[in-house]
C-alpha cells in the first residue's frame, strides 16, 4: 500500500516509466522558470567533507534561449543564451566573457560538457532527449516509493550506472516534474554527493528581447 491510494498499479511501480513519463513531460514544455537549491560537496584530502550551497533562477524558451543565475558564497555568476551568442557573466569579479554559439538549448548544454568543459549537474533534466541521456549506461533502476518533498507527495526512483548512483523524487499527478535529484560520485572517494532542490517550477511567458539583454 502506498500513502492510503491504496495498492500500487505494476505500470506506476516501474521507474523507467515514471522517469519517461517526466522527461517526456518537461521535454514538452516550451517555456520553464525555475528557482532552484544545490549542494556541492567537497571531499578534502584530510577525508573531511565539506557542502557549498547556492541558488539558481532559470528561465528557457525552447528551442534557444536560456537565462541563468547563480549565486552562493563563493560565485555570483549568469549566464545568457539567445541562439547566436552565449554570455557569461561572472558579477562577483566584474568579468564577462561572451562566444558566438549559435544553436539550440539541448547543443549549448551538449557543448558547455565537451567543448568548454563546464559541468552542469542536472542540466540534462532539461534536454528534449533527457530520457536518452539518462539512460544511456544505466546497470540497475528501482522504484523506491512514496516520498514528500516541500510539502509535495512524489515517486522515488534510484538509477545506477558505472559511475554513479542517483535518486529522482518526481511529483505525482498531472505535473510530474523532478522535486529533488541527488547524484552520488562513486568513482571519487568520500562519494561526494551533488543535491538539486526544486522550490518553484512553472511555465512563463517566451524569453524575449529584454529578458536577454547583457
């Protein structure tokens, strides 16, 4: 039994579906705010570990525009996409930096991982072929049950590959949007873990000129 909605159906219990069922969803939202919490944790050589946390607003129009901001205590930095030119802008050393990038969203995450070297746990979650992405070198997935994250009743799925584990909280009903995403880094050790919170998800208006002005 799960929560008093009484005996889980065999199509809700299986985590590749539930997870299809939100990429596929999100993959179909055209325009997306979010706000959201992150936790890095660092493991030092003394084997202490150690969480930074920062907060991020983000704001996507399919298929090429992208505005993000990130602040924590030691980075306050954004960055800007308007299918030419991508901006990034690094406010707490007044730097910016700008390359002409010309594209879609799913290319500009693609390219920030192998042309730029710029790590962005869970961006993927965005890409219209997130399902593909997540799945690509998957050796286990479990469905774990019911969990509730900011007052939110969601699915808890765990993934595992070579490299990693993550674990997925995904709201239940007719928005079954990521809640919460925990990556664990199994090749490092400590296995530092990454944490993404979602405190706010909704679709906005189109990102339009003024809302990517540098």
């Amino acid at each position: 039994f799960d929560g008093g909605r009484g005996v889980l159906r065999a199509e809700e219990a299986d985590p590749l579906k539930l997870l299809k069922r939100m990429t596929d969803h999100v993959g179909s939202q055209q325009h997306i705010a979010a706000t959201v919490d992150t936790d890095i944790e660092v493991i030092t050589p003394e084997l202490q570990k150690l969480q930074f946390a920062s907060s991020s607003t983000l704001q996507l129009s399919r298929p090429d525009k992208l505005r993000v901001a990130r602040r924590g205590g030691y980075a306050d930095v954004e960055l800007i996409f308007d299918g030419k030119v991508l901006t990034i802008f690094g406010k707490n050393i007044n730097a910016y930096a700008q390359v002409p990038l010309e594209g879609t969203t799913d290319q500009l995450l693609q390219r920030l991982h192998t042309d730029f070297d710029v790590g962005a746990p869970g961006a993927d979650l965005l890409a219209t072929n997130a399902y593909a992405l997540l799945t690509d070198d998957i050796v286990d997935a479990k469905y774990i049950g019911h969990g509730v994250i900011g007052g939110v009743d969601c699915d808890h799925i765990a993934i595992r590959d070579h490299d990693t584990d993550w674990q997925i909280w995904i709201e239940r009903g007719d928005n079954p949007i990521p809640r919460k995403y925990v990556i664990t880094s199994k090749a490092v050790t400590g296995a530092p873990q990454y944490t993404l919170l979602v405190r706010d998800w909704k679709e906005r208006d189109v990102l339009g000129a003024d809302d990517l002005k540098f």
